[in-house]
C-alpha cells in the first residue's frame, strides 16, 4: 500500500466508527423525579439510615442494626449495643434480606378450594372467612381453636394468648425443632430448672464439645465465634504462650471441629461415655475440686461402670486419649465442658464435669430470672398433635414454623393436619405446611413488623419495622387482633409497645425518655444476676450402656440452612459448606473405610432406610466423618418453599426419632447418581502456602515452621516502587481467629452487588464470591498440621499485580491507594487478569447476573451493577473508603484508623480481619501484624507478587500435648 | 483495494455518527427539557437571589442535590401559591392539599442524568466550592433549565487536572 488509504489508516477510521457507533446509551432520556410533600426526616436520598432491630433466624436473638437506603433495607450488620451481637452476625442473619425481598413470597391471601387449588381472595373477604370460622369453632366449644407458632417474643406471646382465650380456648404452642431439650431435661434433673445457662468460653483454658457446633448453629453462634477467638488467642499464662485447648468429641469433622486442636471421632450417642469416663478418670485422680459441692461418692457410684478402659473398648478411643482430656480438663484455670448431643445424658455428663471442676460460675452459669424456653416441651407438642389427629381442633392457626417439614416422623403432623377442619397459615414463602392450609395469609417479614426477644436474662430486644412492607402482607398480631372483639391491643406494635411500658416502669425515668433510647439502641441492656445453683445428684441414674449400631446416621443442622428456614435464601445455598465445601444440594459423607465396604463412591446416590423411612442422598466420600457412620445434613429436601429450596436434596427430619440427631440406618447403593457441585478445586495444598498453621509450641519457642520461607530473595524490582502519596490500604487476617463461619462472604454478597449463579453455574466455575473460605486438608507428611486448613481468600491487593500489566485496556489498573483497581466499564472481557491472577480471586460475569423481582431491591446503589462479559473483584469495599475520605476531607482531618471498615471485616464475629493504612505504623492493623511478627505470612509469597494482606498463623496445639 | 475500504470505511463512520446523532444521550445537552410545572428558575434564583442550596438542601451533605419537597414551596409562598383552575402552578397546591389515594404525585423530568458507571456525589463539589452554574450553566438565567454542557468524562477530568482533584479511576467507577 504505497498511497491512499494504509491498513492502519482503515483500522483507525474503523475503530472510531464502531467507537462512535458504540457511544450511545441505552437509557431513557427522561426519568421522572418525584418530590416529597412533606419530606421524610427518616430518610436523605443517597445517605444510608440505620435501624436498631433484631434477627429471626435463629433464637439466638442477635441485635440488628440494618442499613436503609432510599426507605429499603440494603444490608444487616450486627448492632454494635447489643452484648449478643457486638456489631457482627452471622451468615444466615446476613440473609434474612433474600427472606424479606424473597420473590416467592406470598404475594396475597389465597383460598384453597374443595378441588385443593388455590384462589387469589382479598384480604376481606380472607378476613370474613377467618372470623366466621373461629366464630363457629370458639361457639363449638372450648379448645377447638389453637395456634402453633415457631419461638416467639413476650409480646407476641401475649397477644396470641389473649387471642386464643377470647376465642374459647388455651391452645397455643410454640415448636421448633431444635430448642435445646436434651440441656433443658439435664438442667432440670440436675438443677430443678429448665432455662438454658449462659457460657462463657474465653474464661475458660479448656473446652470440651461433645458435639455442639458452637461455632455454627449451637444456641448463639455468633457470641461462641467472638468467645472462641479470644479462648484461641495466644496469651502469657503460668509463664509461657499458650493457646485454649479445645476437644471436640462426635461423628463429624465440623467447622467447628476443624477449629480444635483434637477430634476425637465416635459414633454418635457415644459421647455421652465419653464424658463420663473423663469424669471417672477425673475422680480417680483427684483432679475434680474438693469444694465444688458436688457430692462426690454419689459421683463415683455414678460413673462406676464407665472406667477409661471399658468405655475406650466400647467406643474405639484410645485410653490415653480420654485420660489426656481428663488432664486437661481437671488442671486447667477454667475449664468448659459442652454439650450439642441429642442424648440428655451427654449433657448431664456436661454439667457434672463443669460442677465438678468448680467451673459453675465462672465458665457457664444460671442467671436470676432467666426467661423460661421460647418453645414447648416435646410432649406438650406430641400431644397437641394427637389431638388434632383425633379431629379435637376446628381451627388452627401455623405461622412461623413448619411442622409438616421439621416434625419426627411419629407425630405423623402431615396427617393430623388433614384431619383439622380448617388450617390457617401465615408466613411469607409457602412451604409443605401451608401446602395443607385451606387458607395462606401473607405475613409481614420480622424486618416489617414489631417484636420483641428476651433471648437471656436482662437482655430485651427490640425489633422495629426497618421499612415498608413489599408485598400485601399484614403482621401476625394485628391479623389475629383483628378478629377478636375489643382487644386489649389494637396492633401488635401497640402490645409491643405495653410490653415496654412495663420495662420502663422498672427502669425507671420518663417511658418518652426509655422508648427513645430503647428503639435508638435496639433494646434494653440490664446486668446479669448469676443464680446460686446447687447440683443434685439424687435423681441422676446412669445412662444405659451404649452399644454401636451396625451403622448409624448422624444429621446436624446445615451451617447456613439451619432448621431448613434457610433453604429458600439463594446466598445460603450458593455459600459452599465450609468442611464439605458443597453447594445447593446436600449430601451423605461417608468414610473411605466404610465407602469401600458399602461400594460406594462420591456422587452415587444410596439409600438411607431407619425404622421411619428412606431418604436417598447422593454420597460423598470424606475423611470428615468416623467410619460406619453417615452423616447427612439438616435444612434441604423441602418439597415447596418457593424455587430456591423446592426439590433439592433430601430431609433426615423424615427418618429421624423424635428429638433424635441420629439412628440406626440401613445402607444401599441405588446405583442411580447425582452430581455434587462444589466450588474447591483442590483439597490439598500441595506444598503451597496458601493457609499456614504452626503449633502453640513453636510459637513460645519463638520458631518460625520451615519450608515457609520465600524462595527466592529480592531485590528484583523491574520497575520502580509505586509511590503512595496518601494512603495504602492493607489488611491483616489472623487465620488463628477465623472460624470458617463464612459470614464475610455474604456481607460481600450483600454490600457488593454479587450476584449468585445457581448449581448449575457453580459447576460450570462460574461462582461469583469475591472472598471465600478455603479448606484445605492436611498431607500425610506433614508433622503436627492442624485438623483443617480454613482461611478467608479475597484479592491481595499485590504491589506487583500479575493482572494488572496484562490488561489490554487498562481496566486493571493500580489505584493510588494500592488496590488493584477494576474499572467495569472499560473492561471488554479478555480474562487475561483472571488467568493471571495466582489467588483466583477475579470472577467473570458470563451472563447478565439476575435477580428476581424483588431481590433486586436489596442491591447497594453505591456499587455498580456489572453485566455480561465483565470482570469483577474485590477492591476491599471501595464505596466504603471513598465514603469515608469524603468524611475526613469534609471534616477537614485525616482519615482515622478504623473509621473504614470493609463489610467482611464489619461482619467477622471472631475479629479476624483488620482493615487499615501500611503506611501508617500505629493502625491496628498494622499493630497487629508487628505484635505477631512470627505468626506473618503472605499467600504464595514466593511469587513476589506483594500482597498487601498479611496473614497470621492457624495455632493449635502438637498432638498429644497436655 | 482502496476501492473497496475507503468506501467501507467511510459507510461505518457515517453510520456511526447517526446513531451517535440519533441516539440517546442524556448526559448531552438538550434544546428543552418539558416540565409538568412552569417553574422558573430565573425568577428564583436569578431574580430573587435564593441561594440553590436552599432548595437542594443535600447537595453539601449527599450524593444527591436533593429535589425540595412541596413543602419548602409552600413554606415561602404560604397561602399566596394557590392559583387559578388550569394555571400551571396547580400541580403545587393539588400535592400540598388533595390528600386522596393514591397521593398525587409531582413528576419533575429530570435534567441531568450520567450513566449507571459513574459514581457521581455533589458532596465534595459542594463542599470545594465549585460554582453551581460550572456544571449546570447560568441556571438563574433560565426560565426552564436545560443541560448546556455535555457531561462527559472529558468534562469532568478537565476540571480534576485543573484543581488537582483526583484522577484515580476508581474514585468515579466502582
């Protein structure tokens, strides 16, 4: 081409014409503005308000504080005032918002008719139906009305008490399936009462799990997590560094026993023998407290048949095993012996332990006027639903719990809800219960309604709407209030609101005064009484000798699923299981051991078969599990409760005994099969230092574990040092506190706009977390590693970025602070910064993300929506640092340390992240990592790629050391 | 084969540019912008000199300036607002006294509008002090306010190397 137009011209000429042609935007030109009339003070459009309330996912009654832009809830955090909470949550409180924006809730009432479909009706027609209904039914005599509901507040309690009694009757029963009644039955055996007690972990030096998944799903997750890290925390005792020593004794490697430095692995029910044997071991040397009140020849009768060797050969622990627990237990200054068993006698053996050692008081304790169980005795329910098989109710109302799903088998509630004539269901998305319901009332989620919690002694919560409602939902208590005749109560606010008159009363003030600074803090914080108790061993019998069946089945519930409430939240299904790291689907681990015998391999589906029926659940071969058991977990195998949950996976709650976690269980390989999907690509590291661990006695002993140096030593710089005029934002992770509770990755789910990509896309690779947990098993060569690796991996921030250069378009680029910045709009989707990347942290949008209308109100209008063919990262929440240099340039200051919180560090309950400035030295981050110089690491450092996050060791203790 | 990629070349440039001059570009200054109301921005702000954050009230403190609610009308012209059936201000009044449902609703058109990727806050701006009028043009000459300036990224970065603002990329995009 010697004249006229080159090849490079036209490629020029060309690139403008498609540039130009590519310019125009898709949008509408004119949106509307509408004003206010009278503006809202509650709400400044692009300012977030906040709301003190409380969370509904679990009874632990953790406070809220919720993040409401624009009049919607955009992001739950815990409420820094509240002594449960302490400003962190879990990753199931996290979700409540997918509850309240759920696109399969309720949407209206619906009639059910006589052919069983269902009809749209009004709420005043529902209404008419409801009155004339209970009308006949409170006029048919007494008792022929009740009400079943899941736990409860006082005020709610209230209302559904004055509404059954003016409705002629006294039924109303309050269920869940896991409400602690194998504590309750040993506290009362024990101590005469049926409240649960409050523990205290980081007052103790040694804990002993007999199968409670503290760090889970175990009464108050979120309080254990932030206890646990602080137990785990090293610190100077008796002259030299030490750690908390925990045990974990059951069937299965949990994340919180992966947290332990030992798992001791028996069969389940076996851990009540365990635990006694520890107590004869103890006895026999002297290492229970002489003055502990304890009457120890009763002690010793008690625990007769359980010597160390006897229960060593009945349950397959090695003697020294126990006799090293006994040790440890009966030395230490403060000690904490738990329970999460559903065999009574596991926490009988609990409480003695603890009362033997002279640990009441200290470590766990009964408080003075502690609110009796939110829910009923078993047989209270048992019965109840005898009853209404035996046609003794007209009328029930369900709201707040599912009996169809979580009940045991042999109350057979599906079948005795057909036999009441007309059933009621309140709630929001319709699950197998309101599938029998003649008539579905759409309920207000607890983020619209009025409530209140007394989780424990001296702690109110207060729950306040945080928003309007979304769909045309009513609240529970001004539905039912609504059909009596004058109530004491108009609304369930005002009973709310009588509930705290009360409260204010006793506090004393102006009640305008209280109810302010109640609804500005999220409740009413009182100290805590401790209650004398004394242990009473006369009604204790020893347990019956346990024998091991052939092979049994162990259920636990789902860390995020919980009861089967979380199935319907697409975050929850999407967050992989940090242990077996499985997404939207469950499965049954089984041994290797046990697998080969069985022959059966991951992903077959087998056949579970007990005494009440058959579940069938696809397997997956784990070391995570003792031998001859399977374990298989609670929360999925709904068969409604909207498209996220229905259909997937199978529920043990069918082929469990009532309060049971486990039974005796028939294998057989279907020969069918289902793929397990997971994110993990591999189990092992691999000699990689991606999540590093040292033992408590390296660490005193001032070493540094081998084979973690960097290999190769600088200076090697290529291009000059960056130059940060104002900041660089760097974090430290104390992998030591982490515990895998993966609460982090759904704040990021929440704050940044991530979306979820279902099993299908999640098997593809498509995954979209910007941080996740990874697990790691330990190598057969490795001396001392702990049970598990688990740390949290987001983007490192590198100094030396391997994805920034090789972005053809600068869309990766290093930002002035030191992220490595990601600019959507300019990214054309080469991946060449994913493939690049050594942390796979860079997540690619392969579709346009979807969120079902109207999840989509739940997005953070901070942060960029991003669409197909775009790549997306973590730039540690960078919404969050400009808001804050907006803050301190306003203010004309400098940024403060901690002023700047990313959410998964707000939202870490162990305080495992600290976010902050390198460059300056007394940030707590950067404190942090010079207070634990030893414990220093960076991922993959021998790639000089200069993370700009420091981690800090996993610690546990060498094996065998007491 | 010039024959052919001139021509062509010229074809998608020329078929570039309409779409570009057909398109929609919201950010792009317009000859008219409708209003449901003939609110003059001459008389109050020109004229009578009220300062634009007494009605943007946000502009310091929010992302957003802040669309002033009809009471802040109704607070300076009390009474007086009301105007005869079918004049213009009646749109005002109906919001402030017809209390029917659903609630009638004022329905501003919005002026200016930048694309979904740009984080834009008027805080900082505010609180640097740059005019109003740099950005929006002389709104208190104008009877109805229309976009004089086009709103791009050049436009913005100009200003930012000019007062040595920021010019990391993640300041506007994330």
């Amino acid at each position: 081409m010697s004249s006229g137009l080159s090849r490079r011209s036209f490629l020029k000429l060309a690139a403008s014409a498609s540039a130009a042609a590519a310019v125009p935007g898709c949008e509408p030109a004119a949106r509307k503005l509408i004003p206010y009339v009278v503006a809202d003070p509650n709400v400044t459009p692009g300012i977030p308000s906040f709301f003190a309330t409380i969370c509904n996912e679990c009874p632990a009654g953790c406070g809220l504080l919720a993040t409401v832009r624009e009049g919607r809830a955009t992001h739950l955090d815990g409420n820094p005032e509240d002594p449960i909470s302490q400003g962190s949550i879990c990753a199931r409180g996290q979700a409540g918002l997918q509850g309240l924006y759920n696109p399969d809730r309720l949407p209206h009432p619906m009639s059910r008719n006589a052919g069983g479909t269902l009809t749209r009706v009004s709420w005043d027609d529902a209404m008419k139906t409801v009155n004339s209904k209970l009308g006949a039914a409170s006029k048919a005599g007494k008792d022929r009305v009740a009400f079943l509901g899941g736990a409860q507040g006082p005020s709610l309690r209230d209302v559904m008490s004055a509404w059954a009694a003016a409705n002629n009757s006294s039924r109303v029963l309050y269920y869940s399936p896991f409400s602690n009644q194998g504590m309750r039955e040993a506290a009362e055996t024990l101590f005469g009462r049926r409240d649960l007690p409050v523990f205290r972990i980081d007052q103790a030096e040694v804990l002993i799990s007999f199968g409670a998944n503290f760090l889970e799903t175990w009464i108050s997750p979120v309080e254990f997590g932030r206890q646990y890290s602080e137990f785990r925390a090293p610190k100077e005792r008796r002259g030299s560094t030490t750690i908390g020593r925990a045990f974990y004794v059951g069937p299965r490697l949990s994340t919180t026993a992966a947290k332990c430095d030992e798992w001791i692995a028996v069969a389940p029910g076996a851990e009540t023998e365990i635990g006694f044997a520890i107590l004869s071991v103890m006895l026999k040397q002297r290492w229970v407290s002489q003055n502990s009140g304890v009457d120890l020849d009763a002690l010793a009768k008690l625990v007769a048949s359980y010597d160390a060797a006897a229960v060593g050969k009945r349950t397959g622990v090695p003697v020294d095993t126990i006799n090293r627990m006994a040790e440890a237990f009966g030395k230490a200054n403060g000690a904490l012996a738990i329970s999460g068993s559903d065999d009574p006698a596991s926490h009988l053996a609990a409480f003695v332990l603890n009362s033997a050692t002279g640990n009441f008081g200290k470590t766990v304790m009964f408080l003075q006027d502690a609110p009796q169980g939110a829910t009923n005795k078993a047989e209270v329910v048992k019965s109840f639903v005898d009853d209404l098989r035996a046609g003794k109710i007209d009328v029930l109302v369900v709201a707040g719990t599912n009996p169809v799903y979580s009940m045991p088998p042999e109350y057979r509630a599906a079948e005795a809800l057909q036999k009441v004539p007309f059933v009621i269901w309140a709630g929001g998305v319709p699950d197998e219960t309101a599938a029998m319901a003649n008539l579905l009332l759409p309920m207000h989620h607890p983020l619209e309604s009025w409530r209140d919690r007394n989780p424990r002694a001296g702690i109110w919560g207060l729950g306040q709407p945080v928003m309007q409602p979304v769909f045309e939902s009513r609240d529970l208590g001004d539905i039912v209030l609504s059909t009596i005749q004058n109530p004491k109560w108009a609304t369930s606010a005002e009973a709310v609101k009588a509930t705290w008159q009360d409260l204010g009363t006793k506090a004393g003030g102006s009640f305008d005064d209280f109810w302010v600074k109640a609804r500005r803090e999220g409740g009413l914080f009182q100290d805590q009484h401790v209650a004398d108790v004394k242990l009473n061993l006369a009604s204790v019998q020893a347990p019956a000798p346990y024998t091991a069946p052939e092979i049994s089945l162990y259920s636990y519930p789902h860390i995020f699923l919980y009861d089967g409430r979380g199935a319907d939240k697409p975050w929850l299904q999407e967050l992989p299981e940090p242990i077996s790291q499985i997404v939207w689907d469950d499965w049954a681990e089984i041994h290797p051991d046990t697998a080969r015998k069985l022959e059966v391999t991951d992903n077959a589906i087998v056949e579970l078969k007990t005494e009440f029926g058959i579940i069938q659940v696809p397997a997956l071969v784990r070391p995570t599990v003792m031998p001859d058991v399977i374990a298989v977990p609670f929360g999925l195998g709904h068969t409604a409760m909207g498209r996220y949950a229905a259909n997937v996976g199978a529920n043990p709650f069918a082929v469990l005994g009532a309060g049971r976690m486990s039974a005796s269980v028939t294998v057989r390989p279907t020969g069918d099969s289902r793929k397990l999907v997971t994110p993990l690509g591999k189990s092992e590291q691999l000699g990689r230092s991606i999540v590093e661990a040292m033992t408590i006695e390296q660490l005193a002993a001032g070493e540094v574990p081998e084979g973690h140096e960097p290999e190769v030593k600088g200076p090697y710089e290529f291009y000059p040092a960056w130059d940060y005029p104002k900041h660089k934002w760097g974090m430290t992770i104390d992998v030591n506190a982490c515990i895998g509770c993966s609460s982090c990755v759904a704040a990021c789910y929440a704050e940044n706009n991530v979306p979820f990509v279902g099993k299908e896309g999640v098997d593809n690779g498509h995954i979209m977390s910007w941080i996740r947990i990874e697990r790691f098993y330990p190598e057969a060569h490795e001396e001392n590693p702990p049970l598990m690796y688990l740390a949290p991996i987001l983007c490192q921030q590198c100094d030396h970025a391997p994805c920034e250069p090789v972005c053809p378009v600068f869309a990766s680029y290093h930002t002035e602070e030191g992220l490595n910045g990601q600019i959507y709009n300019r990214c054309v989707g080469t991946r060449y910064c994913e493939n690049n990347c050594p942390y796979k942290v860079r997540r690619f949008n392969w579709f346009l993300p979807e969120w079902p209308s109207p999840l989509n109100l739940q997005l953070n209008p901070d942060v960029a929506v991003r669409g197909a063919g775009v790549m997306e990262k973590c730039t540690f929440c960078i919404q969050r640092i400009q808001y804050g240099e907006l803050d301190a340039l306003q203010e004309k200051r400098a940024v403060r340390d901690g002023e700047i919180v990313p959410a998964c560090a707000q939202a870490c309950p162990a305080h495992a992240i600290t976010f902050g400035d390198i460059k300056d030295p007394a940030s707590a981050m950067m404190r942090r990592r010079d207070q634990n110089k030893l414990r220093n690491y960076q991922i993959l450092s021998e790639l000089n790629t200069q993370p700009a996050v420091v981690y800090l060791r996993d610690l546990h203790s060498a094996k065998g050391k007491a | 084969m010039n024959r052919i990629m001139l021509p062509l070349a010229v074809l998608l440039l020329i078929g570039g540019l309409s779409t570009l001059a057909f398109s929609q570009r919201p950010w792009a200054p317009r000859p008219d912008v409708e209003q449901p109301i003939p609110f003059s921005h001459r008389i109050h702000a020109g004229v009578n000199q009220i300062p634009c954050q007494y009605c943007h009230n946000l502009a310091s403190r929010s992302s957003e300036p802040g669309i002033p609610p009809v009471s802040r009308c109704v607070g300076c012209h009390g009474n007086k607002i009301a105007g005869a059936p079918g004049s213009g201000i009646v749109p005002v009044t109906r919001a402030w006294m017809d209390h029917s449902q659903p609630p009638f609703e004022i329905r501003w058109n919005r002026v200016y509008t930048l694309p979904d990727f740009v984080r834009f806050t008027h805080r900082p701006h505010i609180f640097e002090g740059i005019p109003c009028q740099r950005c929006h043009g002389p709104v208190q000459t104008m009877d109805r306010v229309v976009p004089v300036e086009e709103i791009n990224m050049g436009f913005c970065i100009d200003c930012h190397t000019e007062r040595h603002a920021s010019l990391d990329c993640v300041s506007c995009h994330h």
